[in-house]
C-alpha cells in the first residue's frame, strides 16, 4: 500500500457548474428569512403561506372515515396471513421458514391454517394459497394480510394480476410482496434492473410506496433466517384498517373438519348420507349467533345445529407467565396446524395420524419422542376400557387430565380412537361414543398452566349444568335476596298477608268500604309489586318458561307447584295489570290491541291525596329530597340516583338509598355541584380548546364510548352459555361449529390444501331475488360479454353462475337491454341469485379453470339494488301495411292477429316509413287483427306502418353455486355451457333455419302505368292542365332523307386519321406488353425477399421456442427436485 | 340444501308483530289455528285488510289464505313503500294498520306516502293523534327524524269513520343504537282534545277537567283543542282527550281516553288524567304502549349494545321478545336497573343489535 495522499478536489471554475454555483450562493443571502438560517423556516413570505396550506390538506389527507373495529382488543383473533403466488414461487419454503422463525420447529408438510403465537398480544395464521382460482378468492375474502409471492427471474404472471384484482373488488387487504429467485439472475445490472421494473409495476398495481421483499436463495430448504427476521418484524407491526364487508360479517377459517356422522348411517347409505360435520376455527368479524345461516365457499348455505366455545389451542400468553418483556422460549413452540403434521399428529377429516420414525418399543427411551408417539405409548399403557374411561371422565375430568399430561394435542380420547389405524379393537367401543359423549367442549391441555384449565372449569359447568337453570344467570343473585326476604312461593306470611288484602279488596266490591284505607293497601300492594317484580327473574320467565306472556304479567312463578293457588294472590296484588277474568275476556274476542282497556276501579285510587303526592318527585317541580310524611318504601324510590336532572341542578347526586339527615344532604349536594362547577371553570382556563372537539374526534369518541359499553354491558353475566345467547360468540373465540345436513362429498373429497371458509349471512342475504349492479367488464378481458351468456360472479361469500341482462338507463325513462356490455363504459347488468347488501363489490368470471387462456376476470363491479321485479325492456317493432286508404285514414293489416290484440293497442302511437304520424283507432271486423288508423297526412299503400313497443325482459331465474369443494378434482369445476361450447365440445353442427339464410333479394322492377286521361275529360279541361300530347313524327327528317357525298380531299383526310388511330392502338398494346414483364420481374424478386425474411421468423420462434422449452424444463427439474428433497427429509 | 326456514306461530293473536317480523328478518311465517274454535272461524275482516295492506307495500309478498281462513303463509317480498292508498274497514281504527306500517316503513326502498281512511281513533288501538305527538317522536331516538309527518286530514269516529290520515315516512340505511337508561323529571305536558260533530264546548269541559288533575304538579301544561269542522269532522260524533308527558331526558309518557256513548267529557278526562298518572308511575324511559316499538329498533340496530330502561313488559312485550327470539335470533339481557332498590320495578332491558341494514335502498 503505497501513502500517496488522494487527489483534492477542484472545483470547476468555468463553465455551467460554476455558474450554477455562483448563482445559488447569490440566492442564498438575500431573501425573506435571511438572518434567521433556521433549516425549516420558509424562506419567503409566500413560501411561508403556501407551506402553510399545504400543511393544512395533508393532515386532512391523513383522516379517514371512521370505522368501528369490532375486534376485541384483549384476545384478538389470530391475523390471517396468507402467502399466494405462482406455483414454484417459493410459497412453502417461506410458510416453512416464518414457521421456524416463530416457533424454531420444522414441518415437514404444509396443509391448512397454521397458527402460531408471535408476540404478547398477537397471534398469526398463516395460510397457502393454492393456485386455483377458487381458493384465491376464498383467501381474498379472509386474508388480513397477503405475502404476494412473485418470480423475480420470471416477473409477473397472470394470476398474480387475477389475485389483485380479487383483492380490489372484495376490499383490499394489506399486500406485501415478495420477490424469489433472485439468485437465478447472474448480473448485477440486470438484477437492479430487474428489481426496478418490477417495483415500478408493483406500485402501479398497489399503491406508490407498497412493500417489496426480495428474498435471495434458499440454504437448507429455507430462506435465509435475517431476512424471514426482517419480514416477520414487517408482520407484525403491520396495523389493519377493518374492511366494511367483513365488519359486518362473522366468519371463520376453518383449520380442521371433523366428521360426526354414524358410522352405521355411512355405512348403510353406501356413504351417500348427509353428514353432520364439526368445523373447527377462530371467530373473525362479528359476533356469531346461533340461527343465523352460514356459507361454506365452494360448498353451499348450511345451518348450524350448535356452536360451542372451546379452549383456546394456542392462547395468548397471560399476564403471570409473561412478565418478561420478550417471549418466553417456552411459549415460542405453540403452534397449532391441525392439518399439517406439528409433532407427528395429522388431523384429517375422520381419522387421526401419528407419525412415527422408527418402530414403536418401549425400550429405547433415548430416543425422542413426539407428542403423537408419546399419545400411542401412553395409550398402550392403558388398563381400563374407553367406557371406564368416559365415564370417569365425566364425573370429573381429572384422570383425563393426567391421561392427557403433556400431549400436545386436545386429548379427547374418542377423538385419536375412532382414528381407528392404530387399535382397531378399541374403535367399536369408541365408534358410538362421540356422537353422545360429545357435549362437553374438547379440552385443551397444552401445559398452558392456569389459564386452559380456567376454561376447562367454565366450560365444566356449562355442560354439567342442566340447561334450564344456567340460561337464569342471576341464580347466585336470588340466593342473595333470599337472605334478606322470603322467597316468594314457600313464604307463608307473604302469602297470608296477601290473603288478607284479597279478603279486604273483595269486600270492596261489594260495599264502599275500599276508599276507607285506601293509600294504606295502596302502599302495601305498591310494595308487594315492586318486591315481588324483583324478585323475578325476568329473563328466564320469558325465555325459558313455557307460562304464556298473560301468566306471567299476572305474576305467576314457573316454578311453583300450587300454580293455581299462587295466581290470586298475585293478582290481587298488581295494581296496574289486568284482571284475569278482562284479560281472558279480551283474548277470548280476540285482538291484538295495543291499549289496555282501562280499569276504571283501579283508577279510583287516584282520588287519594297521598297517592296523588307520592309520584310528585317524578316532576320537575317536586323536590328531590323525600316527603316527610312517606313511609320507607317511598323513600326508598325517592333516594332513586336515577332521578337525577341536570337542568334543573337540583338534582340528587347522592345515589346511596340510606336516608340521611336533611341538613348532611344539602351539604354533600352543594359540595358536589361546587366540585363540578370547579371542575368545569378549570378545564375551560387551562385548555379552552381542549374542551371543544372537531368533528372527526367527536365521532371517533362517540365510537370508543360505544364499544366501552359493549364491552362492559355483558361483562358480569357470568354464565357462558346465557351470554352467549344474549350476545353470540365473540370474535377471537376458538369454536367448534356443528353443521348439519352436509353434503358427503365434501367429506369424501376433502383436501386440506383448499381452504374451508365458514361465512356468516346475514338475514337479507339468504333470500333469492334480482340483483341490480353496475358492471364494468375488465379492459384485460378480450371478449365482451354477452347477455343471457352465464357468468360466475363472486359477491359476498358467495361464488355462483348465473345468467345476467345487462342493460343501459335510457334517459332516465326505461332501462334499455344492452345485447353486449359497452366497451369501455359501465353499464347495467341483473341477475337472479341471492341478495347482497348494496354496495357490495363483486367480480366476476366467465371461467375458473386454469386451463382457460388469458386474464380471467372479466369483470367488476358493485351491488346497486336488489328487488323481485325487473324493469328491463327492449324495443318491439310491430309492422304492417295499409289495404285501403281514405283521406288521412287508412285501414291496416298484417300488424296484429286479432281484434283484441288491437283493442289493447288503441290509441297507440303508430308511424310509417316516411314518417307519417298516427294513431290506432279500432278493430275492424273483416280480415283479423285490422284495424283502422289515423294519420297526420294522407299514407301511400307503399308505405310500411310500425309501431314501437317496449318488451320486458325478465332475466332467466338461474342460480348455480360454484360447488368446488364438493369434487374430487376440485379445479375441475365446469358450470352451465354455452350451447355452442357444447356443440364444439360434441361436434355438432349449428341446425340451420332454411329461411333464416340469405338470399339474394328478387325485387320485382316497378312498373308504372300509363296516365290515360279520357277524351271526354281531356276536352273539358283548361289548356294549363291539358296533357300535351305530341304525335309521332311520321315524315323523315331533313338530314335522313339526304344522301353524304364526300370530296376526295375529305376521304384522303378521313383515311389518315383511320390510320394514326391504328398506329396508336399498336402502340399501346406494345407498351402493355412491356410494363406487364417489368411487373413479373419485380414481383418475383419481392418474392424471393419474402422467402429470406420467412426464414429469418422461422429462427426467432425456433429460438424462442428453445428458450421456453429450457425454462418449463427447469421448472419441471425443480418441481422434481423439491418432492426428492421432501422424500429425503421423511 | 338451502332450505328456508319458516317461523311458525299459531293462535290470531299478535298478529302485527309476527307479520312485522316476517317481513323484516325475511322468514316466511304461517301462522295456524286462527280462532279455529270460534262461531266465526277465520280471520276477521280488518286482518285481511291488513294482510292486504302489507301486500301493498311490499313488492313480491305471497300470501295464501286456506279455505277456512284459519291458516296463513306469507312469503315476505321487499319493502318497497312509495305512494300507496289503503282504505281501513271500520272494525278497527287507523292505528291499528299504521302500527306495523310504522316498524316497516323505515326500511323500504322509497320513502312511504301512506294514505288511510277509516276511523281515526277508538278505544283499542293507538289514535292517530297519539302516534302523530308519541310514536313518531320514539322514531327519532333512532335517528328516524326528517320527513317523518302524520297528517290529519280528517277525523273519523266510530262507527262511521270517515277520517284520513297521511303518513309520510323516509328511508334509513340503518337505525342508531339507543341507550337510554335517564328518565328524567316530567317537565311538561300536552294533550289534545278533540270533539267532532258535537258540541265545541265538550273540549274545553275536557281541558278543564284535565287541568283540575294535573295542575298540581307542573305549571306547564298545555292541551289544545283541535277543531275540525264539516266534511273534515268524519261521520260520526265522538271525542276524545290524549295526554302525553315528556320529561327532561326526552322520555314520553302517554293516555288517551275515547268516548263511549253515554258518558260526559268530564269522565273520559278524569280517566285520561289518572291513566297518564299511572302510566308515569310505572316509570321507565318508554311508554308502555311503545314497548314493542323500541325493542324491535333496538334489536335492528347495529351490531353495539343498545340499552333502555322500561317498566314491567306488558303481555304484548312479552310474546314479542319470544317472537324476537324465533326471527332474529337476539335474545335480551333484563335486569332490574337498580338493584339496591328493591322498590323499583323498572327493568333494564339490553341486547345486542344484529346490525340490520336496509337492503332494500338501492344505491343508484
């Protein structure tokens, strides 16, 4: 290394550089801001204002509309990360690598959601997508987040471009791309070049500034670990605006399917029957309740028979085990991928696997074991039958638990048994367990300590607890009042006392001695009601009592034995309700009224002065503190914080029902209201502008306070399972869905590698109807789409084929059918098939094959208006023509076939050819469907009447779902044909109507008659008029008669003529001749040019041929390559 | 595979609101045993009429009647509203059409113009001036609000009715979710007295005879008397008071008294008066009447909890929450709203929406 110091640098003295220089430093020092060289302050005034501006509208960029996410914040569902791309992108190499990064374990087979814990608060599924474009478009439904894997040494290919545009028109989930096979390009420049591109076009597609990954090669069967760190760091501060569709929608990615149909059914039915299936998944969206209908994509509307809230199988760390700021390492392994092999344990559909590596002895406990290998070695151990085994576990779970110390997996046993390929002699004990053994929830024991076996405690008492008593959920509530007072049914001083106001009261009637002790019983029966009202338990007598709605507003308690004896005595003690004797009365004749009839009696009470002042409180006018003269159980109702008025200021602020001395009271409220006041003056001093909120801040408050209140509202029903009811399955819940009715092909032909997407519906989205939406067909979509053509849309869930009319607003005054979509304009389009809210995107496809070439999306759109009627109409013209004409009337035949089809078209506007206007008049009665019509002038009988009329058209009412999952190949899905598909697909000939075909047209040559006046008539007319008729000229004319005689010089002269014409005829043939072989020649050497060029395009497709040959070659060598290496790894 | 599942009700009671929810949830509802028992077996004339009615409104609606008339199917179509004209036989009033019309019309693909003639107030169902100054005014707390108008055109008694009322009603995307747990303190009240085709004075006797009632507890109270006069006066004699009491927080209380031939305005307003009172009593931030109403907006609302504070369900209620229950699959959480207070018998009642949105609003 030799010292020598670098070259300095000399600026250019000379020249536009230093001109350039020379004027900025000019610039600089005279200007707005000059003393002050702040970096950011403006250097002029104007610079100042419109920086100022511009501030302004970028914050206003910055907000959006804002939405309610309905995500719960303490346990949130796992994020759906979904990984799509083309095949031998690299999909599974990335799923495997983010899955090592996150739980250090290696899968060996990628099948189903695998859900893994990622940080303290976060959970992910990830997901494959497959390259079948219906499972990209059940993915794009439920993705939150998609690795969008492209090819870099190859670029984008069409399904990613068909993916995005799934993506776009079913609400657009966050995108990351991802660039593989970057090693395979060799050069440096081409690389950047390469990235470049690529990054340009990917921007264009997602937005400027999308994230673009470029992931290098793969060492040991992985990416390379910092840069899978990297992305997975990219995941997980990834934030999620929440889509409008799914916000409104409940939804669940299935991550394991069960079956639970008897065997014996299975087995009679030649596996043919409806099954009953249980699917398996987080709860994403909204909340889930029971009667609602879902939609499994690719499958159909199904109902759900129950759902039931397990244990979480990878729960979110809690608090006591988590103190630490990072993950434990410990907690780091909790994956759950069902499907896939996690720990040698497969979920398939019916069955359980194990995997094993070596042979299964007991001895060598060197080596290690899985958890599925531990399961089969635990289970030989096993002494007692499963029936035992059952049935202490449903005396208390304990043994099960032990049992089940340390499996990974859910440890039902009738689950792994009825797997059936491991003890084929425990099966049959097995095999009719689960379909009644199966009410309590699995348990799921992942060594997860407190907090599993917390749920197993919950979910315990709910299923051992008989329905009926655990929907009341304030059990533990009445057992706290009956320490206070009697219950009401086995009190006997409640009942005498009500026994004796009944004698009292019947007395009354006869004589007048009610009024007597009137406000005495009046508080009594007062307070007998309110107490009683309490006491009830209003949930369960409304929803699970079987006491119709008039019992139990009589007060009668469901429980009570002597119902009869029970019924007087609360009737007696309700003031306000009606008699027994009127209300049946009033059932009997029968209404549905909605004023009560008045009790007049019961009214008369009102007369009291005490009564009258007892609901002064109720006024703004009555003061806030109690009357003096009120028993307790007034006071009681008067110490109400309720009653609270802000106006007025006077109010109670002191909720607490003891009494308390007038004098405290006053002083606690004057306390309070000059704490407020206080309160309200100093955030007004410190911060004015704090106290006032814009608009935007308002809503988004309004909605925080909202989902508070959510929160809170159902927080102390303690009672899973009447929460549940009340308010349906939260999202983040790991449930179990039972289907019924299930068609057996998707069990038969189950791949976990299609994604099963359990969707909720809403009730307008059950119901069939005509859907209006504005279509646009995709500009990369060469053909143009066709009425009445079918068409596979995918709105809402939903994938369906149907036939839509697509149509044009035709100045506001009818919708016009369009037979082809316009080029490039929206238009129109209505189909019959199930309802979707409007507003929802949709796009459509006229395949789904992935043999079909080019871009398959082929079109857009958004759901405008659903109803059961069309009002689609194409234009009608009826001709006919006039057999007898008067002034401006004419008759007209050949326009209808009967007099009635006239009588319905009187007075319709007709018009002929030239554009003569009318109107139908009446039917004639000679030939058919005549009629007679008048005009604005007289028509000829050459002219041809029309009348324009507007047909409606109905769309045809065809609804076929896109029932993928049902087939054993489920790419292979081919919908209704078009019919000349079929007759191309079976080689037949289109039928050809003789007299649809052209002929040449014969047109008759019109032949026009003489005008022959009569002589008669001829005589009398004026001259003017007179026809002038000239004779034929009989005598020979001047020039006929004579004879041509010419002179010789005349002849001489002629001749020479004759001859130079000859000449020059001779001469132009000659040159004809000549420019006809230039012509030859020329044209045989641009033929032989042709030839040369021919053969140069015949080497370019050779070479480029031979260069697509090599890559689907490597690509094949790859695709061989990978299933060896998997072969090696087994 | 998709099989519709189909609410089954029997009995001819709670008719509206099973019909109501049919039509809102989608569910085809049959209804059997309509007074299968009865001399007169069947569906009476003014339930016809009101099946008609909904037919009307709804585009698509099939509904088949067996031959005894014992038994219903309907087929709920879309809510279409738009301009439509129904006369009401005169077995029952107005009120009773306009009640399920009024749950309906919100959510239809144009804004209602409802035209019904028939009698404008009896003593079963509410009166047209009661769902005018109370019903309308509980639509609001749904953010039901602009364009909402009850126009009485003419009254009508019974028997002769001869009264036209016109509902204008507009379209909402989706109701807001109530929480409405203040009662608050009466402030004021308001009333209507009405007397057609018989003396004026018989109003003014009723306003006095209210104020003797009522004076006692606040100084604003102002209760009009409404005059209609010839053709406008309907058929029949007949009058009537309705009270309503609002109070700080916007709750409503209300009572209507009709006359019946044979008693002096003085009584039907000393009815009305102590009707209002015990009908404040019961507390709660609905009227007793209303109900049904409330519940229904507040299980369409969004997917939040939406909560209020009633008195004890009335039978009506009750059957309408089972029915709730079969339709829309919401149950209600109802606890007493205070439970310190043994005393009060007003009951929290709240449920989680299910996020019902007009479908039926067409976007272009």
């Amino acid at each position: 290394m030799d010292e020598r110091p670098h070259k300095a640098h000399r600026p250019a003295q000379s020249g536009s550089k230093a001109e350039k220089k020379k004027g900025k430093g000019k610039e600089k020092q005279h200007g707005f801001n000059e003393k002050a060289c702040l970096a950011f302050a403006p250097r002029s005034g104007r610079r100042a204002d419109r920086q100022g501006r511009r501030n302004v509208e970028r914050d206003q960029t910055r907000l959006h509309v804002p939405l309610v996410d309905r995500t719960p914040d303490d346990q949130p569902p796992p994020v759906v990360v979904a990984i799509v791309g083309p095949p031998g992108v690299g999909k599974t190499t990335l799923l495997k690598s983010l899955v090592r990064r996150y739980t250090k374990q290696t899968l060996n087979q990628v099948q189903g959601p695998i859900t893994v814990v990622s940080g303290k608060k976060k959970r992910i599924t990830f997901i494959e997508c497959n390259n079948d474009l219906n499972s990209m478009i059940d993915i794009g439904k439920v993705a939150d987040l998609v690795l969008l894997m492209i090819d870099g040494s190859y670029g984008f290919e069409m399904e990613t471009f068909e993916f995005l545009n799934i993506l776009q028109s079913h609400g657009f989930p966050k995108v990351i791309g991802v660039l593989t096979h970057l090693d395979l390009i060799k050069k440096a420049a081409t690389l950047r070049a390469t990235k470049k591109a690529l990054k340009k076009r990917f921007w264009t597609e997602i937005y400027q500034g999308a994230k673009l990954f470029y992931l290098s090669g793969v060492l040991n069967g992985r990416y390379p670990d910092t840069e899978i760190l990297n992305l997975s760091r990219f995941i997980s501060v990834m934030k999620f605006r929440p889509l409008v569709f799914r916000n409104s929608h409940p939804y669940l990615l299935a991550d394991r399917i069960e079956d639970l149909t008897p065997r014996e059914e299975v087995r009679e039915s030649n596996g043919k029957c409806d099954r009953t299936v249980t699917v398996y998944g987080y709860l994403r969206g909204t909340n889930l309740r029971l009667g609602t209908k879902v939609h499994i994509p690719g499958v159909g509307d199904l109902e759900m028979k129950s759902i039931t809230k397990l244990g979480d199988p990878c729960p979110l760390p809690d608090a006591e085990s988590e103190k630490r700021r990072k993950l434990s390492e410990k907690r780091k392994l909790l994956v759950h991928a069902p499907m896939s092999d996690v720990g040698g344990v497969v979920y398939d559909k019916d069955a359980v696997y194990i995997n094993v590596p070596g042979s299964f002895t007991r001895g060598n406990a060197d080596v290690p074991q899985g958890e599925g290998e531990r399961m089969v070695m635990d289970l030989q151990d096993v002494n007692e039958t499963l029936e035992d085994a059952v049935a202490a576990s449903e005396e208390g779970s304990e043994d099960e638990e032990e049992v089940l110390e340390g499996s990974d997996f859910d440890g039902d046993e009738d689950d792994f048994e009825s797997g059936s390929e491991i003890d084929e002699g425990v099966e049959d004990a097995g095999s009719k367990k689960p379909f009644e053994g199966r009410t309590a929830p699995r348990i799921v024991n992942r060594g997860a300590g407190g907090q599993s076996s917390k749920h197993e405690r919950q979910n315990k008492e709910v299923d051992y607890a008989d329905s009926d008593s655990d929907l009341g959920y304030n059990d533990g509530d009445e057992d706290a009042y009956e320490g206070r007072r009697v219950r009401f049914d086995d009190d006997d001083e409640v009942d005498v006392d009500s026994g004796e106001d009944e004698e009292e009261l019947s007395d009354g009637e006869e004589a007048p001695r009610w009024k007597a002790d009137l406000s005495e019983k009046a508080l009594a029966s007062y307070k007998q009601n309110a107490r009683s009202s309490k006491r009830r338990d209003w949930i369960k007598l409304i929803y699970s009592s079987s006491l119709s709605p008039e019992e139990i507003v009589r007060g009668d308690n469901p429980d009570s034995s002597n119902s009869l004896a029970n019924e007087d005595n609360a009737d007696d003690d309700d003031f306000f309700t009606l008699r027994p004797k009127t209300a049946s009365v009033l059932n009997e004749d029968g209404d549905d009224t909605t004023k009560d009839a008045l009790n007049e009696e019961e009214l008369k009470q009102w007369e009291d002065e005490e009564l009258l002042d007892s609901i002064r409180h109720l006024f703004i006018t009555g003061s806030s503190s109690q009357p003096q003269g009120g028993d307790d159980g007034y006071e009681d109702l008067e110490a109400d914080g309720d009653f609270e008025d802000l106006e007025a200021g006077d109010g109670d602020q002191d909720p607490s029902p003891q009494v308390q001395d007038p004098e405290a009271s006053r002083a606690a409220e004057l306390a309070a209201k000059k704490e407020a006041l206080k309160r309200k003056f100093d955030e007004q001093y410190d911060d004015p502008e704090s106290s006032k909120m814009d608009f935007y801040e308002e809503k988004k408050d309004e909605m925080a306070r909202q989902l508070q209140l959510n929160r809170a509202e159902f927080e102390d029903v303690l009672d899973p399972e009447a929460r549940a009811l009340v308010e349906g399955h939260r999202p983040g819940s790991y449930v179990r869905v039972e289907l019924a009715n299930v068609p057996c092909e998707m069990i038969e032909h189950f791949d976990p590698m299609y994604p099963i997407v359990l969707g909720g519906l809403l009730p307008a989205e059950e119901r069939f109807g005509y859907v209006q939406v504005r279509i646009k067909r995709h500009r990369w979509f060469v053909r143009t789409l066709k009425s009445n053509d079918p068409l596979i849309f995918s709105v809402g869930w939903r994938r369906f084929q149907t036939v839509p009319v697509y149509s044009l607003d035709d100045h506001s005054i009818r919708m016009r059918l369009l037979k082809y979509t316009p080029e490039h304009m929206h238009c129109y389009a209505t189909f019959y098939g199930p309802a979707s809210l409007p507003n929802t995107g949709f796009c459509a496809f006229n395949s789904l094959s992935g043999s079909s070439p080019g871009f398959r999306v082929s079109a857009t759109g958004v759901v405008l208006d659903i109803d059961r009627t069309t009002k689609i109409v194409k234009k009608l013209k009826l001709t006919g023509v006039p057999y007898k004409i008067f002034k401006n009337t004419a008759f007209v035949k050949d326009m209808f076939n009967s007099a009635l089809e006239v009588a319905k078209f009187e007075g319709a506007n007709i018009r002929t050819v030239s554009g003569i206007r009318g109107q139908v008049k009446k039917a004639l009665a000679k030939p058919d469907g005549a009629f007679r019509a008048t005009f604005e002038d007289k028509v000829l009988m050459s002219d041809i009447i029309f009348l324009r009329a507007w047909y409606s058209v109905q769309p045809r009412k065809f609804y076929n779902p896109v029932t993928s999952l049902l087939l054993s190949e489920k790419g292979s899905w081919s919908g209704m044909r078009l019919t000349g598909q079929i007759r191309r697909e079976e080689g037949l000939k289109t039928p050809l109507n003789v007299n649809s075909t052209y002929k040449k047209v014969e047109r008759a040559p019109r032949r026009f008659n003489a005008l022959k006046v009569p002589k008669k008539l001829q005589a009398e007319l004026p001259y003017a008029s007179k026809p002038k008729i000239m004779k034929p000229q009989h005598r020979q004319t001047y020039l006929q008669k004579r004879a041509v005689v010419m002179e010789p010089e005349e002849k001489k002269a002629i001749a020479l003529l004759q001859q130079i014409r000859a000449l020059r005829k001779d001469q132009v043939a000659k040159r004809k001749e000549k420019q006809g072989e230039r012509k030859a020649a020329h044209r045989e050497k641009v033929a032989k040019e042709e030839a040369k060029k021919g053969e140069k395009d015949k080497e370019k497709r050779k070479e480029y041929m031979r260069a697509a040959g090599m890559k689907s070659k490597r690509e094949a060598e790859k695709e061989e390559g990978g299933s060896r290496k998997r072969r090696r790894n087994e | 595979m998709a099989t519709v599942s189909v609410l089954r009700f029997s009995g001819h009671q709670y008719l509206r609101h099973r019909l109501v929810l049919s039509i809102l949830s989608g569910k085809p509802v049959r209804i059997d045993k309509i007074r299968p028992d009865d001399q007169n077996p069947g569906l009476r004339d003014y339930e016809v009429s009101l099946l008609r009615l909904l037919e009307r409104i709804t585009n698509g609606t099939v509904i088949e009647i067996n031959v005894t008339g014992t038994a219903i199917l309907l087929k709920p179509g879309i809510i279409t509203g738009g301009n439509v004209t129904h006369e009401c036989p005169l077995s029952r009033s107005i009120g009773y059409f306009l009640e399920p019309v009024v749950m309906l019309a919100p959510f239809s693909k144009k804004p209602l113009q409802l035209t019904l003639r028939g009698i404008t107030s009896n003593d079963q169902d509410l009166s047209a001036d009661l769902i005018r100054t109370v019903t309308l005014p509980h639509l609001q707390l749904f953010g039901i609000s602009e364009g909402l108008e009850l126009r009485i055109k003419k009254r009508g008694s019974p028997p002769l009715g001869g009264g036209e009322i016109q509902f204008l009603c507009p379209i909402i995307k989706q109701v807001k979710t109530l929480n409405f747990v203040e009662p608050g303190k009466i402030k004021r009240i308001r009333g209507i007295a009405h007397a057609v085709r018989v003396s004026p004075q018989f109003s003014n006797r009723m306003i006095e005879t209210s104020r003797s009632v009522l004076n006692r507890y606040i100084p604003d109270i102002y209760l009009y008397s409404d005059v209609y006069k010839g053709e406008d006066s309907g058929k029949s004699p007949g009058y009537a008071l309705s009270l309503l009491a609002e109070s700080t927080t916007g709750a409503v209380h209300c009572s209507e008294v009709v006359s019946r031939p044979g008693t002096a305005p003085e009584d039907i307003a000393l009815l009305a008066s102590r009707a209002l009172l015990s009908e404040i009593k019961k507390g709660g931030c609905v009227d007793r009447k209303h109900q049904t109403l409330i519940l229904l907006f507040m299980v369409l609302g969004s997917e939040d909890v939406g909560r209020c504070k009633m008195g004890e369900p009335t039978a009506r209620t009750i059957q309408f929450l089972r029915d709730v229950r079969d339709a829309f699959g919401t149950s209600f959480k109802i606890v007493p709203s205070d439970p310190s207070d043994p005393t009060s018998s007003e009951l929290l009642f709240s449920c989680y929406g299910t996020g019902y949105v007009n479908a039926n609003r067409s976007l272009a």
